[in-house]
C-alpha cells in the first residue's frame, strides 16, 4: 500500500466516512487513493475555505472530527481562515495538505508554502510527515489530539513523496496513544469543587454563565440539572447559545454587547458567577473586572490557560464541564433563589423587544422568531449563523428547544454559514439545517450553491438582504458620526435569479405579511431553497429599539 | 520583571519555533532563549528568560504547557536556582594593552581563547551579573565582537525538574 492508502485506511479506522476538499497536484495521490475506494465520500467543494467551513460544521453537528484536504501552496493558505476559525471555537478538526515532495522543501518550487509555520497560531498542533511508516502514528495521534481535552484544529502536511511511497511491512493502526506532554486533566480537583459547593450554598444571587466549552463537553443534560436542582439562572455567550433551552424559566439570554438586557442585568448584579467553558470574550463580557468586583467567581475550563486569563478567578477548577457539573449536582442539595429569578424574570419582561411592521419590509427579528415557531413543530432544527447583524438577529430571536446553534463566535469569519451548514447537513441529514446570512457575507461563499446542487445537500439559505455591510454601519453610526464608508452593497445581482441560475427554488419576499407563508413553502420543500427577505436598512442587530 | 522559564520538550523538528514564536505573540520580550539536548537524547531543554509582569508569566507558563511537544515547564523562583551564561568576546589589543588584559581575564577567570597581533578573543562562563561586569571593563579595549549564548538554569539542591 502507499503512504496515500495508508492514510485512507486510517481514515477508516477513526470511523471517517467523509471528506471535504479540493484536489491539486501535490494531494494527487491521495485523490487516487479515495478513487480506488468506494469507502470514503469526498465532498468537492468550490473554494478551500468552505472545506474547513464544512468539515467543520460537520464536526459540530454530529461530535466526531471533520476532516478535511486541500493541495499545497493556494490550497493550503486558502484554508487558513477556515483553521483559524475552528481553533477560535475550539472545533475538532483534521485538516490534511499536500506539499511539495520533501527532497523539494525550501526551494520555493511551484505551489510551495510553509503551512505548518503559517498555521502555527491557528492550530492546536500540526504535522510535517516525511515518512511513510510514521503516517499511522500520526494520525491516530492527530484525531485524538483534536478530540480530547480542549478540542481544535490539527493539521497534517503531507510531502507528495509520503503519499506515493510503498508502506513498508503489514499495516497496523495503534490502538492507543502515548504522547509525553500531553495529559489533559478531565475530573476536577476535590479540594475546588468543595470550595465551589460552599460558595454556591452561601450566594444568594448565583449565575450561571454557560459558554461553548458546555457543547465541546456535551454537557447540555447537565447543565439543565445543575441549573434546576440548584434553581440557579443561566445567561450564555454567543457560543453558548442553544444548550439551555430559550423558553426554560432559568433562561435569561445572551448577554454582551449585542445580548438582551436581563442577561447583561444578571451578571452584573450576582454575587456569584460560575463560568462553564466561558473563555470571557470581550463581546460577551467586555467590563469583566467590574463584574468580578462585585462577585464570586467560580471559573469551570478543561483549559487551564482560560482560567484567569481574561477575568480573576476565587475558585479555579479545572476539569470536562459534564463530568464536573454532574458532580457538583449530585453532591449539592436542592435550593431555591425564588427572589432572584423573579427580579430577573421581570426585567426580561419589561425589555422584550416590540417589532413595529413596515410596509415593504422585512423585520429580521419577526422572521426569525416566526421560523423558529415554525420548525419547532417540525424537528430540532440546526441553524447556522453567519457573522454581522444576521447573526445577532439569529441568536436573540431563535428559540432552541433541543436544535443547534452554529455560528463562528471567536473569529467572526463572514462567509461561514453556507459551508458549516452543508457539513451539518451531511452530520444530520434528518435534521433541517438553515444557513442565515447578510447579502455581505452570502457573496462570500455563494460560490458552494453549486456543491449544495452536485452533492444534493438540501440546506435551506436565507438572506437578510439590506443592501449594506450592516454591523459596520452601525459602527460608522456610533464612533464615525454616520460618515459611511465601504458599507454600500451596490452591484449585488438578483439572489432569486442567481438561485435559479442554479436550478435552486427561491423566493424573495417583502413584507412582514409574506413570512408565515414563504416559511411554510421553505419548510415544505425537500431540496435546497434560498429565501431572501428585504429588510430595511436601519434595523439595528440590537435587541432593544 | 524579569523571570528564568526551564521548560523540557520533545527533541523534535519544528519545537524551537513553536515555543519562541508562542511567546512572541503574546507581546512578550524574549531576553534570551538557551536550548540543547538533555541526557535522554529525546528531551531538550530550553532555558528561557522573559521580562514580563505576573500576569504575563502566568500565562505564558500556561500556554506553553498546552503545547503538545511540551513535557514540562517551570518558572524558576529567584535563589532557587544556579545560571551561568557563556561570552566570547573579540578585544582590540596591541602588544602594550596584552598585559593589562590578562590581568583582568585572570581576575574575571575568563580564558583567553584566541591571539593575534592585533585582537585577543576572551572567553568566560559566569553569571549575568559578573558577565556585564566584565563586559563593561572590556569597553576600554574596543570591543569588536560580542557573542552571548543567555543563561542556562539548573535547580539548586538535589531536585531535578523532571517529568
């Protein structure tokens, strides 16, 4: 077998069933290895990025590693945002490729780039392989790295030579990986987790603030019974949005700069806040000094350079969120913050949002709010955000009772949603799986309509489509004194045309009136749809108007 | 504040770059930076000096133990440990200054390594301190060359900083 059989044999034996790319000349002999084998679908998509995108969204989706390849030079760089994205959301990733033949390396010779050094910030931990006979190692090591502890991107480099040289003796996939400095702790310490029972049976207004690290864990049946035996509040970051159930009374939202009032209320008026897998961005928390001076801070991170980094921290433990949640709820006892819960409840009441309906338009917010009713009464829905106002429209407005909330939180990479969702939508093909984007970030990526056509992906693509870079807007509104400039989306061409040009259903809609019905016709269709909605330009991503 | 990081990592390609280059991100000032093999020819050590505040260390020992290569990293507490740093340096010297120079070398213990008519190279091996002291007494001379390695750190007393 050659070194590119090898991989694809290992591939297997981490269960891969699916790989998202881009052929080139280097990861030639790869392509002939997944040609000569029926086992592996490869999934052709239209720019290198989106492969990341989607091995991405795949991985999110269903909690297995994406994978993901790409030839040397162009193909590499090209994926870099797409690891960069991943490694900022903590998303386990392997990405493989090609490189020039090793004898080749550092001459600077057609389709040359040092990816492993570009990608040195962007990933957890990545690979020169020049030998054939490590390549099991490699890999078994990679996908476990990838996996455990804080999960994120690895790359593999792939010289051409390793791909077509003859693996030498009988092929064995390690069973186990032995790597030195690499141990990541899971229980949390015995000593903290009493500190923390002793902080939480003396607070009287306890929050709970769940960030991403509560999905990496797949700690979401947890959480829900930490909060409820211990009758405690819950907010959630942006990456955190969808673990707790949006219409569960311990649910007080998303809190940050574009969250809703009483999550942002919550956290600053608790005496105790317990961060779970809450890297304390600066979006979600951008005063966290003046919250940690007014409260306890209990920090729960499988990272332990989290811990500290952007808040104090009085009670540090260190550990995988569901396995310490599950401890704390089995050794505390019921208690109730009745007082608590209903001052935050109130304020949630006096501040939820009023949609004024204009003539001719779309209200962004009513849509989302009107969908998610919608495929509520259909299945668990998995919703990919984009990054901007479309994104913020989605993550307050979007009710998730057991769906996914996917978005790129950390690096906020526009063009994200289209890719992400077609990897979901192969995770999870039962589920309904929309991509939401702007009409900036849609001509970002609408060159993967056409991998949603060749591979039958039926993503439903909705585009709020205002006619401008609205988050910036906004910002040009606030610190610019309105001066707009390179905001305007001008020359963007007809979507609903562009869709059919593409043998894609599609309708535009403009009028708060048209959404039910246009939902239900989306919802009703099997294949892919995009559905574009006018929405007036000055909507803010804000909640509140 | 100046802080001496020991740290032990997997003797493979590419570490040297991913330690420096973590540390550098983050904003702070490598001062020196001393790596070579340990007595398991797998394992390297680095010793590394960072100027950086509390907070800085913290997480700098912090993410330099996420780096997968990384066995172990420890930040030396002040008197708890020995560090020597080697110098070579190039003097300008003619047949008068020879003399004076030897005195001093022989004062400093520093070894005269390499003689021509008109240069004499020194080598010592001494702490940061005394280096820049006989650094600075080699000013007189013209120094034409300076070479330092930075310091290497050993733990004092019988602990060893080990796996």
């Amino acid at each position: 077998m050659t070194g590119a059989q090898i991989i694809l044999e290992c591939l297997k034996q981490e269960g891969v069933s699916v790989v998202f790319g881009y052929p080139g000349a280097t990861i030639a002999p790869f392509y002939d290895a997944i040609a000569l084998d029926s086992a592996i679908r490869h999934v052709l998509v239209r720019q290198e990025q989106n492969a990341g995108h989607a091995a991405s969204g795949y991985s999110r989706a269903s909690g297995k590693v994406g994978v993901c390849c790409t030839t040397s030079g162009p193909g590499a760089t090209n994926l870099i945002t797409a690891l960069a994205t991943a490694y900022m959301d903590s998303i386990p990733m392997v990405a493989l490729t090609g490189q020039v033949r090793s004898d080749l390396l550092g001459r600077d010779v057609f389709q040359e780039a040092d990816i492993t050094g570009a990608c040195e910030p962007f990933t957890k931990h990545s690979y020169l392989a020049t030998d054939t006979q490590e390549l099991p190692t490699i890999i078994k090591e990679a996908f476990h790295i990838a996996s455990t502890g804080r999960p994120g991107p690895v790359l593999i480099d792939l010289p051409q030579d390793t791909l077509e040289r003859e693996f030498v003796g009988e092929f064995r996939y390690p069973d186990s990986v032995d790597i030195i400095g690499y141990k990541p702790r899971t229980k949390g310490h015995p000593l903290q987790m009493k500190r923390a029972l002793d902080a939480i049976a003396k607070a009287e207004r306890p929050i709970i603030c769940a960030g991403g690290g509560v999905v990496s864990a797949k700690a979401r049946r947890e959480l829900i019974k930490f909060a409820e035996k211990l009758d405690i509040p819950v907010v959630s970051t942006l990456m955190g949005v969808g673990m707790m159930p949006t219409e569960h009374p311990l649910y007080m939202g998303m809190l940050g700069t574009h969250g809703i009032y009483s999550a942002n209320y919550a956290i600053h008026h608790a005496d105790l806040v317990i961060l779970c897998g809450a890297r304390v961005g600066d979006r979600a928390m951008a005063k966290a000094d003046q919250i940690a001076k007014k409260a306890e801070i209990i920090h729960i991170d499988i990272d332990p350079a989290e811990i500290g980094k952007n808040m104090k921290a009085d009670i540090p433990i260190v550990g995988d969120i569901r396995l310490v949640l599950k401890s704390i709820t089995e050794k505390c006892e019921e208690f109730s913050h009745r007082d608590w819960v209903e001052d935050l409840k109130a304020k949630q009441a006096e501040h939820t949002p009023v949609f004024r309906s204009i003539p001719g338009q779309v209200d962004p917010r009513n849509f989302m709010r009107t969908l998610s009713e919608e495929v509520s009464k259909r299945s668990k829905a998995i919703l990919v955000a984009d990054v901007g106002e479309n994104q913020i429209w989605s993550a307050n407005n979007f009710a998730f009772k057991g769906g996914r909330f996917l978005t790129s939180g950390g690096l906020g990479t526009m063009g994200y949603s289209l890719g992400a969702a077609l990897g979901a939508k192969i995770a999870k093909p039962e589920r309904q799986v929309f991509a939401v984007c702007g009409d900036g970030s849609f001509q970002m990526m609408m060159c993967e309509l056409a991998t949603l056509v060749q591979h039958d992906i039926p993503v439903k693509v909705v585009i709020m489509q205002n006619n401008r870079l609205g988050m910036v807007r906004e910002l040009q509104d606030k610190l610019y004194e309105g001066r707009y400039s390179g905001v305007m989306l001008d020359g963007s061409p007809d979507f609903v045309k562009l869709a059919q040009a593409y043998g894609i259903a599609s309708e535009r809609i403009e009028d708060d009136s048209d959404v039910n019905a246009a939902i239900g016709r989306m919802l009703d269709c099997d294949s892919t749809y995009v559905l574009v909605c006018r929405v007036a330009e000055d909507i803010p991503s804000r909640q509140e108007n | 504040m100046r802080y001496t990081i020991t740290v032990l990592v997997q003797n493979h390609y590419g570490v040297l770059s991913k330690v420096s280059g973590l540390i550098a991100r983050r904003g702070f000032n490598i001062e020196s930076l001393a790596v070579g093999v340990t007595e398991n020819p797998n394992v390297s050590r680095m010793t590394i000096v960072v100027d950086c505040d509390e907070s800085g260390i913290e997480q700098v020992e912090k993410q330099l133990n996420k780096l997968i290569p990384t066995i172990k990293v420890k930040v030396l507490e002040e008197g708890s440990y020995l560090a020597r740093e080697l110098t070579m340096v190039k003097v300008s010297c003619n047949s008068r200054q020879r003399e004076e120079i030897m005195t001093l070398a022989e004062l400093m213990h520093a070894r005269i390594i390499d003689v021509t008519a008109s240069s004499l190279t020194l080598e010592l091996t001494d702490t940061t301190a005394r280096t820049e002291n006989f650094i600075s007494l080699m000013h007189q001379f013209g120094i034409k060359e300076l070479v330092r390695t930075g310091i290497s750190a050993i733990e004092l007393g019988a602990n060893t900083t080990k796996k």
